[in-house]
C-alpha cells in the first residue's frame, strides 16, 4: 500500500513561525470564542483579532451589514470593547489555545497607534502587530494613514520605534498606487504586509430610497473583491521584497491557492469564516491534496511560483 | 454551561409544504440540533452551498421540534428565500444552530400570552410545546394581514385578528392583547412580528407593568456575535448583539426610539 505523503503546512513570515498559512482575518473571528463549536482558534496557523482602539468604541449606527451580488457590505466602525478589556477578558482564554495570536490595532492619531504597540510589545504572548491603516468605516485614523505615502511611512516609522516584534502593515485597496503605499511602509520598517481591506462600497434600498446602510457607505468583502484583491497582490509582489499576507474573498483552496502562487506567503480569511466556519479545516485539506497531486512537499514552496 | 452550537453540513430535508398564500413549512432531520434546541433560537441556513449567491446565511427562528426534526416556517422575501422555496424532500441543507437566547419562561405566571403577527408565529410552536411541556397553559394572540396569509398556528387556545377583518377580529393583534389583558390576573407577554407591532406590544406591557419578551430581527453575518454587524441600540444607549444576546430581549432592556433596523 502506498502511504500518503504528509505535506509540511507550515510558513514563516519574518521569523513568525506559523503551524499553517490559513489566518484568521481581523473583525471575522471576534476574539476566538465565539464560534466555539463550529471552528476553533488552533484550527488557524493564526488568529488576528478584531482591530482594538485604546478606549471602547461604540461602532457606526444599523443597519450595519448588507449582502451585495457576491459580497458584503459592512459598515461597523471598528466596534471593539477596548484595550483594557481586550487585555483582561478577551486575550486569557485566546491564549490557552494552541494558536499564534496577532493584535490588530487603530487609533486617531499617531500617539494612539504608538501607545498600543508599546502596550502590545510588553505582552510576550502577542508576537506579532497588524496595523489598521485601511479602514473605510470611521472617519478619524485608519484609512487617513493608509491612502498616503508619506503618512503610511511616518506612522510606520513611529510604531517601528515602539515595538521590537513583527510588525504587519495593513494596505488599503482604496488608492491609486498601492505599491508606493507598500514601498514607503517597507522602508519605514514593516516586516511584513497585509493585503487588502475592504474596498469602499454602497447600497440602495429603492423602496425607503435611501442607503442600506446606516453610515451610508461600508467596505466591500466576499468573492465580489478576489480579483481586486489579486491584482493588488501581483503589483505589491514586484515592488517590496518583505514577506506578504494576501486576502480578499477566500472562500476555498482555489482561491487561497491563487493568492499563494501569486506571491502571498500567506493567507487571511474574513467573509468565509461567516459563510463557512469550517472553511479554514476545508482549505487547509484542499491546500494539501493540491500540494500531494503536484509533488510538492512544503507548502512554502507555493509562493509566488506564477509563471508570466 | 456553554451552549452546544453545531454545523451541519447536511441536513436532510423530510418535508416541505404551502401553508398559506406566502408562507412555507420546512422540516429537517436535526437529531444532533433538535435534542438541545430551546423556543425563541434560530437556525442559520446556508441557502446554495458552493454557490457565491446568496453568499451569507439567513436567519429562521425555529418553529418546532419534534423528535429527531427541526422545522422552519418562512416567507419567500428575496432571492435567499426564493431559492429556499424550490428545494425538495431529500435534498439537504448546511445548517448552524441552534443560536441565541430563546424566551425564559417564568412558571410562576397565570397566564402565557404568545403575541404574533404574521411570520411572528414561527418561534411560537416550540414555546407553546415548552410551556405545555410545563403543564402551563400557552394562548396565542395571533395577528395577519388577510385569511389567504393565514397559517393555521396548530396551538388549542387561539385568538385571530386581521387587518382586513377575512379571519377572526378586523383590527390589529394589539387590540386583541388589550382585551385580553383585561381579564387577566398575572400574565407575561412573549412577542414576535414586525417591529412596529412589537414596539406597540412592548408600549402596552410597559404601561401595565407585565413582564414582555420580544423577538427580534436584523441583518446577520456570522450568526455567533464575532462580527457586530446584527447590533439594536439598547435602553442604555449601548449597542447589543441580536444573535448571541438575542433575538429574544426583556422589552425594558430595548431602546424603542430607534429606527428599525430592517
Ligand atoms: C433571528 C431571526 C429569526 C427569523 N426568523 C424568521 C422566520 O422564522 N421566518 C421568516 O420567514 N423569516 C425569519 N427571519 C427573517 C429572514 O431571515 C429573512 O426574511 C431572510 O433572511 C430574507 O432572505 P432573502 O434572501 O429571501 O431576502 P433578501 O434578498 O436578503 O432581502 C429581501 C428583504 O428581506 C428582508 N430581510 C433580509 N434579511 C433579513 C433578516 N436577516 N431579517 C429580517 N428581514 C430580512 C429585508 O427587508 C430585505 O429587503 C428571521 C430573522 C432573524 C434575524
Ligand atoms: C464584518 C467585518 C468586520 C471587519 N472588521 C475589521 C477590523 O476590525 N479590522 C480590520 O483590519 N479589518 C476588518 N475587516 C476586513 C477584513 O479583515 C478583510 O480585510 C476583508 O473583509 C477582506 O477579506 P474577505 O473578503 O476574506 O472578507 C472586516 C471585515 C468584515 C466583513
Ligand atoms: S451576526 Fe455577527 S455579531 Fe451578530
């Protein structure tokens, strides 16, 4: 009988050493326990956590999500419990389980964003930062820094100086040169790059005639995005040489493939995770059968193998 | 205790029929679900597996349990439900539950009042089937449009009205809550239908100082209270997960100013 070849899943993203390339992405998976039951945080080579501000925030005004041809729109407004909480009542039970754990942070100004990364670089349980400078939702922070170069590169820099471990940069779809983005982040010393948010969206209610949404527009996820999302991919890709983590409508292991062999080292998913919480045990099987039909035998032999 | 939720992947449907001009009944083998499934939960429904559209789940409460089946009472309203309402007995489904807090019954109270209107009727045969279960005595208050949307509630002790005035009393549900509340000694109110008929409700019960839970809806994604995108404004000005906090509330803890989020 021929025995079956275990395939190594494992990736390293700037020394981040990962049991899988299957990530969970940020404001998808709560904190990790929610979904207790249907998927589990260990299921993940890492679980991101929902962006986390250093004072509670709220959230925008409902209707909040909105279901678009092939996608969704969401307008929640970094709703998050706040870094005290996250710290005390959230991260413990996270902990416990046998995944790596990347904070997502935000803040209004440059001050906030360095006051979490020092806060986060002090807990030796979080080896790693996602930054949020991509976020359509609120008005203040978030996206202000992600659609500038110079603004990218200042508060990367900032941040740099306040934290020691792996710092992930989250990219904006919503520019006009996202390499430039990606360019002045990596000299700014970004270890690694996290690509894309959501992409700005609407929708009509022709009924009432008026928007669907209660902050009138959100960011668009899903399928919808996979294409946007690759093409930023490919152009980032040519343009920084640190590592690159790729999302955008994921849904299964052809599409995680796409982004592998495209250049991601690895993989988020977000909309999936609504859709099927067990698409991350289902990609990670389909990630290894493709691996075995193909001969390869480490899956970090995957990225950016396109051939043009 | 954690509360066991649970994917199937593939729930066989056992029967699916019209019980009125817009309504369907669907019955599913849930032997894994319908052990633990509590009245006032939900069951998230993945409508085309493998297909990009519609994407997310929908949301249904649980009408009723029966052994080893689940069912579902729903009314065709987009594309999800429409594709919902072409599947056939033996074809299967990709369900999520059983989800949220359902209604606490309080056993000290006379009398059980089940408010409804119109798909409002659907978590009202399983909690009818509960309080029986308690040897309390459930009446159903039951407002529709027409007799033609009419579902035939299945529950002894029922009160009709419609806005057309084709079936039981012309008017609207709330008129048969007053009545009935007339004649009541110590009652406690549990309500499902659209907003504004829950905001009147939840009025009338404020005013007489009875005890109402309310049954609510909103756009969900993941079903789980991981996303907040499902979020009411509550009485403390704080925004709560219908989902997992929900769909079931003490009509206090709602903040009844705001617009209806559906
Ligand atoms: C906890 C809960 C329990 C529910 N129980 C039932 C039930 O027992 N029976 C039943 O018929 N319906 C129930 N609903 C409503 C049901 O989920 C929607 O009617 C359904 O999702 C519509 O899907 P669609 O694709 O057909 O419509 P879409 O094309 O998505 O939308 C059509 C219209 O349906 C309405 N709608 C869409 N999504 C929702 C939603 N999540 N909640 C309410 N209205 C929505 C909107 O007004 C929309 O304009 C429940 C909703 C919730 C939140
Ligand atoms: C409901 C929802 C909430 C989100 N919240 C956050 C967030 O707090 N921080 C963040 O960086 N991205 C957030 N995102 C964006 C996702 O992490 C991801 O970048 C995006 O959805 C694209 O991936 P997908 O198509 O796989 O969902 C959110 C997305 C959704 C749908
Ligand atoms: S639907 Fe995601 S929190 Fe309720």
């Amino acid at each position: 009988m021929k025995k079956v070849k275990t395939i190594d899943l494992r990736v390293s993203i700037a020394g981040l050493e990962l049991k899988n390339p299957v990530i969970a992405a940020s404001g998808t998976f709560g904190y990790g326990a929610e979904y207790s039951g249907l998927a589990e945080p260990g299921d993940f080579g890492a679980i991101i956590t929902k962006t986390v501000t250093l004072e509670p925030r709220p959230g925008n005004r409902p209707p909040r999500i909105c279901e678009t041809s092939c996608g969704m729109l969401n307008s929640i407004g970094l709703a998050n419990v706040g870094f005290a909480v996250f710290r005390e009542d959230k991260l413990p039970a996270l902990i416990k389980k046998n995944t790596v754990i990347i904070a997502n942070i935000a803040g209004n100004t440059i001050e906030e964003y360095v006051e979490l990364a020092a806060r986060l670089n002090k807990i030796s349980d979080i080896p790693a930062l996602e930054l949020n400078i991509s976020c359509p939702n609120v008005k203040l922070g978030g996206i202000a820094f992600g659609t500038d170069p110079a603004s990218a590169a200042a508060l990367t820099k900032a941040v740099r100086r306040a934290y020691k471990k792996t710092l992930i940069v989250k990219l904006s779809p919503n520019v006009s040169d996202i390499a430039g983005i990606a360019r002045a982040v990596e000299s700014s010393g970004a270890d690694a790059l996290s690509l894309i948010n959501t992409l700005y969206g609407m929708a009509v209610d022709i009924k009432k005639q008026r928007p669907v949404l209660g902050n009138i527009t959100g960011g668009l996820s899903g399928p919808a995005i996979k294409p946007v999302a690759l093409y930023n991919l490919y152009k980032v890709h040519h343009s920084v040489k640190i590592p690159l983590i790729g999302l955008g409508g994921i849904m299964d292991h052809r599409d995680a493939l796409e982004f592998m062999i495209t250049g991601a080292a690895a993989v988020q998913i977000g909309t999936a995770n609504f859709v099927n919480p067990s698409a991350v045990k289902d990609i990670l099987s389909g990630l290894a059968g493709y691996c075995r039909e193909n001969d390869i035998t480490r899956i970090k032999n995957l990225t950016g193998i396109l051939k043009c | 205790m954690m509360k066991k939720i649970l994917q199937i992947k593939n729930a066989p449907i056992l029967f699916h029929r019209k019980v009125s001009s817009c309504a369907r009944h669907i019955s599913l083998s849930l032997p894994a679900i319908a052990g633990t499934a509590e009245p006032g939960q939900f069951l998230h429904l993945r409508i085309s597996s493998g297909s990009p559209s519609p994407l997310l789940r929908r949301p249904f409460s649980i009408n009723d349990v029966q052994g080893d089946r689940v069912s579902i009472l729903y009314e065709v309203k987009g594309a999800g439900t429409k594709l919902l309402s072409k599947m056939l007995p033996g074809e299967t489904l990709d369900v999520i539950g059983p989800l949220g807090m359902g209604f606490d019954i309080d056993p000290q109270k006379r009398e059980h009042l089940l408010v409804a209107g119109g798909m409002g009727l659907a978590p009202m045969g399983l909690l009818a089937r509960s309080l029986k279960g308690m040897k309390l005595k459930p009446e159903l208050l039951y407002g529709c449009r027409s007799s033609a949307e009419l579902v035939k509630p299945g529950i002894t002790g029922c009160q009709i009205s419609s806005e057309d005035g084709s079936c039981g009393k012309k008017g609207l549900v709330t008129s048969l809550l007053l009545d009935r509340l007339r004649i009541c000694r110590d009652p406690a109110v549990y309500a499902c239908g659209p907003w504004p008929m829950l905001k009147a409700v939840a009025g009338i019960c404020h005013k007489n100082n009875i005890p109402c839970q309310v049954s609510l809806e909103s756009f969900m994604a993941c079903g789980v209270g991981a996303c907040q995108g499902c979020v009411v404004k509550n009485s403390d000005g704080n925004y709560v997960s219908v989902c997992d906090k929900g769909p079931v509330f003490n009509s206090r803890q709602i903040d009844w100013d705001q617009d209806c989020v559906i």
